[in-house]
C-alpha cells in the first residue's frame, strides 16, 4: 500500500500523486475506504488533494461478488450456463463457469470463439441449428432448441438452448443472451423408457387376445392392438366401458358387482362375459398355434397313473378287509346249510311237511342270493374299470362300506353309529370311486382309534343337505390332528402310518375334486378329528351345463 511519504515524493518529483485506496480510521475506531490523490499545480506553489469515500462502491463491489458467487452456484447445481455474445464485433464477451464445463472448453485459454464452439455442435445437428439461429434473427424473435454436442474426446452430450435477442431502434442485431441447460442424463433416461415402452408394446401387441392394463384405482391405463381393433374404439372412449355398450348388457351387472368388490379388497378376479364386438369388416385374424402333444401324452399317462393308484388302493384295502369279507360270505351259506339241512328233515316226515319245506328251501334261495351280492360287491370294488357316472342314494353306498368295514371296526374295539339324513338328494357319480372314499376314511378312523390304550372309541358317520347337494362328515374320538398338519394330510406320500403309503387322502381329495366336491379335515370335539366331503346333487349336475353363460 502506498504511504504518506511516497505519495509526497511522488507530488514532489512529477507534481502529481496517482489517486489509490487507503483506509481512514473513525473517531469510534471503524475503518473507512477512501480514494485518495493529490495535484501540485507549480513548484513551490498551491497543492490541490482530495479524498473520496468508498464505503457504498465496496459494498456494492462485495454485492455484485456475492451475486456472482450465488449465480454460478445455481448455474451448477441446474446445470445451466450463460454466454453474451457481441453481434458487432462477432466475438463473445461472457461465459459462466458452468458454460465452459459443459462445451468442455478450458477457461484458462480465454473465452471461446464463436467458431469453435459451433464446430463442437453434432455433425448431423449443426445444420439445423444453423438454420434456427438465422431464422430467429430474421424474424427478431428468440430462441429455443434442443441438440447434440460431441467433445473432442467424443463424449455427446444433448443441450437445451435459449437465447435472447437484442436488437437496436434501427433493427440491428446487437447482442444475445444465451442460457444452455445440459438434459444429457435427462435424455438418457427418456430412450431407456422409450425403449422399455417400445418392448412392452410389442410384447402385448403379440399376445393373441385381448388385453387391458388398469391402475390401482380400477381406470383404464392402455390396451394392446387387438383390443382396439376388436371394439374399434380408441382407449379413451374404452375407458368407460362400464356405461358403454361394449359389455353385454345382460352380464353388465354381474361384473361390475364382481370388478368393484375385488377393487375393494385388492383380490384377483375371474369371470366370463359377452362383449360386443364393433360392426365393420374383418381387417385380419390372429392365430396362436401351440403344440400340445408332449403335454396331452403326459396328461394322458398322470391320470393313467392316478387310475392305477386308485385301483392299488382298492385292492389293497380288499386284502385289509378280507377276515371281514370271509365273515361276510360265510354267515349267508352257513344259513343256506342249516335251511337245507331242515328242508330234508321235513322230507323225511310221514307224511311230508311239504309246507316248511317251501318256507325252508325259499330261505335257502334268499341265503344264496345274499352271498352273490356280497361277492358282487367285491368284485365292483376290485375290478379295474373305467370311471363311470351314474344316479344313486349315497346313504345306501354308505351301509354298503359299513358292512364290509365290519371286521376292521370290529377288531379295533370301534362302536360305529350313523345320522344319515332323510331324504338325502341323490348324488352323480362313479359309486365305486366315491365307496372307496368312504372307506379309506373309515379305516383310517379306526386304527387311528385302536391305537389308544383308553377312552371311547366312537365313529359316527352322517349326511346332511347342504347349499350345494350332499355333504357327509366321518367323526372319530381318536388322538386327532395336529392342527398344522390339517391340510397336509391330503399331500400324496405324506403319511403319519410306519407302513402307510402318503397315497389313500390324496386319491379320495382327488376323488371328491372330479366329482366336483371338497373333502377337508377338521377338529373334532372333544377330541379326535372330522373328515368332510360335499358333492353336487344329481339335479344341479344336470342342469348346470345348459345354464351356463355362453364363453366370451
């Protein structure tokens, strides 16, 4: 800083002090920034100084600093800049700190000329941009563009362009003000969703079908091609669907109930319905051709498979119930033996007793007859046959399987009650697969039961009507279920038996599923566990088909 006494040499020697900051000191002790010079108007002669506050040009300097320092810190975080360019002179007098980062120029080289930053513009855009700056002089109008830069080490970056024109009273083009905003990461992020858009539209668009993708809010949100083709509607006009007559006015109701009841509970939904189609020509067809062959061949061998167990598990139930079948057989030809034997003692009379012999011989022939059925139904539930349907009482089925279970129970200590109702609806279906349920469960019951060393050993077995047809329940006062294992006791190959095969539950559950029934398992109370099944009646199986709404 210059001193008093340099400042006098300096008058004395050339007669002129050259004016320069200095800072005064206040009575209060504050400082105050002065400009101060001094003039020697002859030697020897008069002196002229003065001395000029600066105290408002630094605070205004220090403002403009701060603005400065506020505008290029707003710059980069907006990734925006700002260059002046000189339409006299052709040159440009300003760039920002966040222009020359991004046209990648060096601000220690000077400000770029005006050449060099146009030869930095994309080979393929620079003529367009061109185009536009010219236009919008011509028409004395501002501008804005979008283009590509490539850096000299061949980074491409996309910018969004703004310039203001100045023009003088006369019309000449003085300056421009020019705001360039680098969107590169913007742009970046808008072709991947575009291409991501681009994929998932041919993705739905290839679908065979119809299809429609709608917000949480349940509005409709986009469609594929062959849905707008089918309707002939744009997805705007589809959009209410619900007060259109796209929807079959008849089955209308029934979805809208079912669509807003799933709205509400967030829950998928499936339903059939009539739509209609638009009237007009056909435009083209859309095939999907799948082959199926592998999968209908391994259709084909499950349930050949299914089958065979079913037929395993009968038989090996047969072989379980063969004391029982023995005890069965036997009691009717004993009974033919003893009649018999009677009709030939009432021969031997004198004279003939021709009268009991009748009765006697007649009881022998009813004997007979009941031992065929008894082997008749053997070989129904042995024999392998193809399924098949038939109208029957299943309270009749049920006392069939309870006589031939009889040894079973009879061996494991089990007392064996029915509730079966009155008037019960017949049931449709295959009587030997459906006796075979009921048997699988009332073995299981019973050495569930003979297991225990004490308490009662009750089965009950009973039917009811329900909403739905038929429904029948088999209770057992065994050790019961653990409740987590309730829904895996009909898992195939899940068995709590040393010697069971995890087979018998998930055939029956098979079973009740193709008669288009439910078997469950529950507690039973106070103790042991309840095997459930229902089946449609007879009636509703039949008319159900002719009921149905026709496929969409």
């Amino acid at each position: 800083m210059k001193t008093w006494f340099r400042a006098q040499a300096e008058l004395n020697s050339t007669g002129i002090v050259q004016p320069f900051e200095k800072e005064y000191f206040r009575r209060d002790g504050s400082r105050v920034p002065v400009l101060v010079g001094a003039a020697l108007f002859k030697e020897g002669g008069d002196r002229l100084a003065f001395v000029l506050d600066l105290t408002e040009r630094k605070r205004t300097e220090d403002r403009l600093r701060r603005s400065e320092a506020w505008l290029s810190q707003s710059e980069s975080l907006s990734r925006s800049g700002t260059r002046v360019y000189n339409a006299t002179t052709n040159l440009y007098i300003y760039w920002s700190d966040e222009s020359y980062r991004i046209w990648g120029f060096d601000p220690q080289q000077g400000l770029p000329s005006r050449d060099a930053m146009l030869r930095r513009i994309h080979p393929d855009d620079r003529d367009r941009v061109n185009e536009k700056v010219q236009e919008a002089v011509r028409q004395k109008t501002d501008l804005a563009i979008e283009f590509r830069i490539l850096l000299p080490d061949g980074t491409v970056k996309y910018l969004e362009v703004t310039s203001r024109h100045l023009f003088s009273s006369e019309g000449a083009f003085l300056e421009a003000v020019t705001c360039t905003v680098d969107v590169t990461q913007r742009k970046r992020a808008e072709q991947a969703l575009r291409a991501s858009e681009a994929k998932f539209r041919a993705a739905i668009d290839g679908i065979a079908g119809l299809v429609a993708i709608m917000a949480p809010s349940g509005e409709l949100e986009s469609v594929n091609s062959p849905l707008t083709e089918y309707f002939g509607r744009t997805v705007e006009e589809l959009k209410n669907w619900g007060t259109s007559d796209a929807v079959h006015p008849e089955d209308l109701p029934r979805v809208l109930e079912s669509y807003e009841t799933s709205l509400a509970a967030g829950t998928p939904f499936h339903h059939e319905l009539r739509l209609r189609r638009f009237a007009g020509r056909i435009t083209r067809w859309y095939c999907l051709l799948t082959d199926v062959e592998d999968r209908t061949q391994a259709l084909s061998r499950l349930q050949q498979m299914q089958s065979d167990f079913a037929h395993m598990n009968r038989v090996s139930m047969m072989g379980e119930l063969a004391a029982s079948l023995s005890h069965e057989i036997a009691q009717p030809i004993a009974s033919a033996r003893n009649n018999a034997r009677a009709a030939q003692n009432f021969l031997k009379m004198q004279p003939p007793d021709l009268d009991e012999v009748r009765e006697a011989l007649s009881c022998v022939v009813g004997d007979a007859d009941r031992a065929g059925e008894i082997i008749d139904r053997i070989r129904e539930q042995i024999k392998k046959a193809p399924p098949r349907k038939e109208c029957f009482d299943l309270n009749v089925a049920i006392n069939e399987v309870i006589v031939l279970a009889r040894s079973v129970t009879l061996r494991n200590g089990v007392s064996v009650q029915t509730r079966l109702a009155e008037g019960l609806v017949s049931v449709l279906g295959d009587r030997v697969q459906l006796q075979q349920v009921l048997m699988n469960l009332i073995l299981n019951a019973a050495e569930a039961m003979g297991s225990m060393e004490e308490g009662a050993r009750e089965l009950l077995i009973s039917t009811e009507e329900g909403q739905a047809g038929a429904v029948a329940a088999v209770r057992d006062s065994g050790p019961g279920i653990d409740p987590e294992h309730l829904d895996r006791v009909f898992d195939a190959f899940y068995t709590t038996k040393p010697r069971g095969t995890g087979m018998g539950l998930s055939i029956c559950r098979s079973i009740i599923r193709a008669h288009g029934g439910k078997l469950w398992a529950e507690a039973n109370e106070p103790r042991g566990a309840v095997f459930q099944f229902t089946l449609p009646g007879a009636e509703r199986e039949l008319t159900t088909p002719s009921q149905a709404s026709p496929p969409t």
